[in-house]
C-alpha cells in the first residue's frame, strides 16, 4: 500500500515537472500581472487608466516578465530578449487591453472573482516553482560552487516583479523608495531562496531524496502558503517560523537600551517642532 501511495506521488510529481506551461499556466500568471498593475493605481485617480494607456501597457508588460527582465540585466543577457517572444507580447497585450477597457469592466470583475483568483494563484505557483527549479539547474552548471550567484537565480526567479518594481512604479510615476525587496524582503522572495536552497543540496546531492518528491513537496507548500495568503489569513506564511530565528540572531527593537529610546524620542520631537 505505501509503495503504491509513493508511486502515485512519484507520477504527480513528474506530471507538475513537466506539464507544459503555455498556455493556460502562463495566461494565469499574465492575468494576475494585469490586476496588480491596475489595482496599484488605484491611488493615481480613477482616469489614470484612460489618460495614461501606454504607460499601464508598458508596466504590465515588464510585469509579466519580470523575471526575465531582471535576470538578463543582472547575468549580462540584452534587456530585449525579454520580450522577443511575439505570442507572449500579443496575449499580454490582449490581457492587458481586456482587463483594463472591456465593456462594464466584465473582464476584471471576473478575474477578481475570489474562485479565479485562487485558480491563476496555483497556476502562478506552478510557474514559479517551475522557474526555480531551472535557474537552479542552468546557474549551478554555469557557476559551480558559486552559492551566492545561485541563490540569486532562485530570489530572481522566485520574485522577479519584487525586485522591478521600482522601475515600474516610475514608469507610472510613482516614487516610493522606502518600499524595496532589500528592505522589505517579501515571502515571494524569501520562499524562492528557500526554495532553489533545497533544490541546489539536491543538485549537489546532499539531499537523496527523489526530485520528483522533493520538487512535488514545495509545490504544495508553495500552494498552502499563497492560499492563506489569497484567502487573507496571513500576509507572511514564513514569519512565525523566522521570527524566534530573527530575535536569536540580530536582538529586536525592544532591545534598544532605554538611554537609546529617549534619545531617540527627543530627536523625533525636535524635529517635528522644526518642521
């Protein structure tokens, strides 16, 4: 009975290896790059939409992409390949025009619909662990033992848009840069790191167990987590379990001697009486 179980495991895990992603996982993850780039300007003016097109189109684009974006700036590919694929650009596009312009805003309320929502986020899960997994893999045969580089691959590949959007919020004209993946590092980028962790001890087979089972395994953990986080129940799925590991290894603001808070208190107040 178990070795049947672990069989059927086994054959889920190579069927989510490798399903092919175009195009139903792919539209997925375009859907949802359309509504967040619509849902971030709502704060620009309810006609920013209509007067700006060009400028959500472009956002949307480099969202969608993000992550190709990022990796060939930082491993020295042209920017443009990104967007050499024509049926990725025309279905972006058709996405983008839909989500944002179709009659009585059909489209849109349909793809908020909280059932869609959590449909495109497992298909966007399936994507992201798929694209882990391969920078892993090409980045660890280009750059042996380079662990930094290769843990790199997995942040970008995990959370490509994280570490763009401050591009593409300038591009719409919004300027926020305390708001960035360094100083306020996402469960996306921080479940990507983990991620593509496990999967390089498995390429340096440290870790023995099939790839199909371990590849299967952060899929569905993947899954759980961005279903708690679509359903509201927790912004950070990861947070409780590195909290205790945070306080150990670098202290937490309660530990601010009181000398320092005063300090601290007194300059604030000096300087809003300035200001």
């Amino acid at each position: 009975m178990a070795i049947a179980i672990e069989e059927q495991l086994f054959q889920l895990g190579r069927y989510v290896m490798e399903v092919d992603m175009f195009p139903v996982i792919l539209v997925g993850h375009f859907c949802l790059a359309c509504l967040l780039i619509r849902e971030d300007c709502q704060d620009l003016g309810t006609k920013f939409r209509q007067d700006h097109p060009f400028a959500m189109w472009l956002c949307t684009i480099i969202t969608s992409l993000s992550g190709m974006f990022v990796w060939n700036f930082l491993f020295g590919s042209p920017l443009v390949e990104a967007a050499k694929d024509n049926t990725l650009i025309i279905i972006v596009t058709v996405l983008w025009y839909l989500v944002n312009y179709s009659p009585s805003d059909v489209v849109y309320k349909i793809l908020t619909f909280r059932p869609v929502i959590l449909l495109n986020s497992i298909l966007q899960e399936c994507l992201r662990v798929r694209f882990i997994y391969l920078g892993i893999q090409q980045t660890a045969n280009k750059y042996p033992g380079a662990i930094l580089i290769i843990l790199l691959s997995a942040v970008i590949n995990g959370n490509g848009y994280g570490l763009i959007r401050a591009v593409e919020n300038l591009i719409r004209g919004k300027w926020a840069p305390t708001s960035n993946e360094v100083l306020q590092v996402s469960y996306f980028s921080k479940s990507g790191l983990y991620a593509g962790f496990l999967f390089y001890l498995h390429h340096l087979k440290v870790l023995n167990a099939p790839i199909e089972l371990l590849y299967l395994g952060v899929f569905l953990t993947f899954v759980t987590f961005r279903v708690l986080i679509t359903f509201g129940l927790v912004e950070d799925p990861l947070l409780p379990i590195e909290s205790p590991f945070y306080s150990l290894l670098f202290g937490s603001s309660s530990d601010e001697p009181e000398e320092g808070k005063a300090e601290k208190e007194n300059s604030e107040i000096k300087e809003k009486k300035s200001k």
